[in-house]
C-alpha cells in the first residue's frame, strides 16, 4: 500500500504521515529529507546554491539513505547521522534552491522511488508525492489549512522548542514559501489528481489522522 499527503508547508503533514504510518504498521517514507540532506551537502562544501548543475552533480554522487524506525526516521549523509543537522535554520531557509532545481529533483525522485521500491508498503508525504513521485499511490491527500493556522502552529512550535520568533515574520515566510511551491517551473505544489483534500485549520493532528485512516478503510 503506498499513501501520499502532500500540500504546503506548516499544515502538519510530517506529523499526521508518522501517526498515520503507525497505525497502519507500515514505514513513514520522508521525502523531504532527501532534499534537506543535499542543502546539508552543499552548505558544507561551499557550493553555489544558485548553480543548478552544481548541485547535480552533488546530488548524484551523495548517498542519502532514510531508515524508518520506532522513533523516526534517520537520516545518513555518506554514512554520517544528519538526521538534526538537515532541521537547522540554515538549512530550512536554503533547501528552495534545491528543491527549485528541476535536475536535482530528477535525482531525488529516482532515490525516493527506489526507497519506495524496497519499503513496499508506505506513507509518503511532501509536495509532489501523489502528482509526480507515486501517482499510482492507493490513497491520495492533499493537507491545507489557511497560511494563518500554519503559521500560529509554525510560530507556536518554534517557541516551544526555545526559539525566538515573531509571528508575523513566521506568517511571512509561510507566503513566501507558498508563492515559492506554487509557482516554480518544475512539479510545482498542487492538488494531486485523485487526491482526497482535508482542511485541518480546525482540526487537531490526532483527529487529522482518525479522517486520513478512516478514508483509507474505506478505499475500494
């Protein structure tokens, strides 16, 4: 069984697909990792974040590899455990310049499918999961809620964690990210063809994933 949740940042996905994948006592395939992890690569080595075909060739020759466990997913960067170091600030304001690069997302897709291939039975989320990566998903999601909802729970998450925030600086880069998803050139952020939409502005991640299993259930 594959299942994607994809839509735009902050609306809980990560968190819904993990509860979900539980559940269901199958893996939570973490596709944006795999993004993060080359953003990690190429701020360690100096490579220009703007150079598209640098950032290929840093793509393929990297190993990524995602291993599902009880307590998340790990993530390794040529054998090194990065899996806090891809959550950084730094790394969450850079990854669009991978993720924008329609030859780097070439070679994550074809990682992520490969992944796919050997878990066999999965949850996937991210924002092209259902539309380019696994259209032939089983069950397909489109998550969204208003960019005022993502971005209380974004600002509410970051002072919980002992950060500094402002809340209207987090509902900014929410737009901005969003503007970034949905206009870009190469699988830009959409609904997928299929896809069952869920508003979660009202909704906690618990009842969120109660409504995703219950459609799952109730597939053909």
């Amino acid at each position: 069984m594959i299942i994607t949740i994809d839509g735009p940042a902050g609306g809980g996905k990560s968190t819904v697909a993990r509860k979900l994948a539980a559940v269901l006592g199958i893996a939570f395939l973490d596709t944006g990792a795999t993004y993060r992890a080359v953003t990690l690569a190429a701020l360690r080595r100096g490579v220009d974040l703007e150079d598209t075909a640098a950032l290929s060739r840093l793509a393929s020759a990297v190993k990524i590899e995602l291993l599902p466990g009880r307590d998340g997913t790990r993530v390794l960067l040529d054998g090194a455990d990065v899996t806090s170091e891809i959550r950084s600030a730094e790394v969450s304001d850079n990854a669009h310049y991978v993720a924008g690069s329609g030859p780097v997302r070439a070679v994550l897709v074809d990682l992520q499918r490969r992944i796919g291939s050997v878990l066999g039975n999965f949850v996937a989320e991210g924002r092209d999961q259902g539309s380019v990566v696994f259209p032939q998903a089983d069950v397909k999601f489109y998550m969204d809620a208003s960019p005022e909802v993502r971005a209380r729970r974004r600002f509410e998450e970051m002072l919980a964690s002992g950060q500094e925030a402002e809340f209207r600086q987090v509902l900014e880069a929410i737009l901005l990210r969003d503007g970034r998803d949905q206009s870009r050139p190469v699988a830009p952020l959409v609904k997928p063809a299929g896809a069952i939409k869920i508003d979660t502005s009202h909704l906690t991640a618990d009842e969120v994933a109660a409504e995703l299993l219950r459609h799952v259930k109730e597939r053909p």
